[in-house]
C-alpha cells in the first residue's frame, strides 16, 4: 500500500484537478448506467488519500466508508470532513487501515461500490487486494480502479526529451514518480485478465490525463475558460480510440457477477 509520506506530489495543481475531475464524471455516469437516480449507494473508497471522491460522493447523497493507512492523509481527510454540514458529515465514516484489512472490517457484499483510485501501484500483491476488494461488492456492484498505464510509460519522458528513459519505458512496468519513489504500473490486458477471474468483469474502461500527464505537477490552474475547454478535451480524449490507450493513468471499471 501506499508508504506513509509518500503521497504524491501536485495536489490541487493542474494534473491533480484533471485527474479528479475525470474520474468523477466516469464514476458518475458508470452510476447512472447501474442504479436509478436517487438512490443512495453504500461506498467503499480503499485508499481514499485525502478524501476528494469521498467527499464529493457524500455529497451527493451517498453514504461513504473512507479507508486510509497514512495517518497524515487521514488526518487531513478528518479536517476537510469537518467543515461540511452535519447531513454530509453523518454519511462519512473514516477508518484506519488499507485495503488488504477489508475482510477484518467488513462483511462481504457491503458495498454497492467500491473505489480503489491511485493505490494499485503501491500494492505488494495486487491480484490478492483486488479479489478482497471484489468480495466486499455486492452482487451488479461496481469496482472503480485508477492505475497507472505500463504501456504508455514511454510518453512522458518522450515528450520531455528525454531519449534514455523513452526507451526504458518501452521495456518496464515499473517508474519513478515525482516524489522519486519507484513504483509498479499495470497494462489493460493483464487486468482485464484480473478482473474476470475475480468474478468483476471489466465493463468499460477510460483514458485519464492524455494530453496534460507531462506537465509539471505543481502547475497551477489557468482561466476557468481555458480550463473547460481543456477538460473537454481531455474527456473526449479518454474515451476515444487511439488516444485512450496512451493516457498516463488507467481507470478501469468492473461489475460484480
């Protein structure tokens, strides 16, 4: 799971906010498509960092179990729950722990959906944290995973100049991330793989950050104009053949049987 202090770098920046927003609208409409509207879903988010999906899932109506080993990204997860009203407050529930402990918190099908968003990389055994993950849905309930794209890891250091990395990420499944930790990235082929035979089905998958990966994290926001249209395009982007399939990060959806 993710080493305490090691979150990374370029929260709220540029790259972050594509990042959460993206994957807000595909979990939103992945949603949609499974349950009516209206209907208050029980969520799992298993490595929640500082609680972004959380919090904007309660929000929404949901009730939300947060789960976090870093006691630093915990604590701030605790701060932001805060300062939102009561009504939201009662539906968030923050735990300590990862997600390899759900079995030790949880009865199996708790869950209508579980989030488990930027944290497979840091996964000593992968396949045995998403079949745990997979054994809290219930029955139709949706897994959501954001990972990193070991088949296009040659593009950030491509676009940057950088020839002798290029070439390295052609051949690996493993990166150094900002924070110079080095960490795993998975390809769409294996976890599809993965995800059937933990009796999640792959059901659709998306593109996350195509044209803005390589920027540097601590960019800031531009004009909320130039922003829409930015995030425009990157939505387009990552959900389109051939673009998808050379985005930074992965984010996969599978469904219960």
């Amino acid at each position: 799971m993710l080493p305490a202090g090691h979150w990374p770098s370029g929260q709220g920046g540029l790259r972050d906010t594509v990042r959460q927003e993206l994957v807000a609208r595909q979990v939103d409409e992945q949603i949609a498509a499974r349950y009516p509207v209206g209907q208050r879903l029980r969520i799992l988010d298993a490595g929640m960092g500082p609680g972004t999906q959380a919090l904007r899932l309660a929000r929404a109506g949901h009730t939300v179990t947060g789960l976090e080993a870093d006691p630093d990204l915990l604590k701030a997860a605790r701060e932001s729950l805060a300062t939102e009203p009561a009504g939201i407050r009662e539906r968030v529930r923050l735990i300590e722990g990862d997600g390899r402990e759900t079995g030790v918190h949880f009865m199996p099908g708790s869950f209508d959906v579980v989030l488990c968003h930027g944290v497979l990389m840091y996964a000593d055994e992968p396949d045995a944290l998403l079949a745990g993950l997979a054994r809290m849905l219930a029955p139709g309930g949706l897994l959501s995973l954001v990972v990193r794209n070991a088949d296009a890891l040659a593009m950030r250091p491509g676009l940057a100049g950088d020839w002798p990395g290029a070439l390295a990420g052609f051949e690996s499944d493993v990166y150094t991330n900002d924070d110079g930790v080095k960490v795993r990235a998975d390809r769409l082929e294996a976890l599809t793989a993965t995800l059937a035979g933990i009796a999640a089905p792959l059901h659709a998958w998306y593109g996350v950050r195509v044209f803005t990966d390589g920027i540097p994290p601590e960019r800031g926001l531009p004009a909320a104009d130039e922003l829409d249209r930015l995030l425009t395009a990157e939505d387009r982007a990552g959900r389109t053949d051939p673009y998808r399939r050379v985005a930074g990060l992965l984010h996969l959806c599978g469904v219960r049987g």
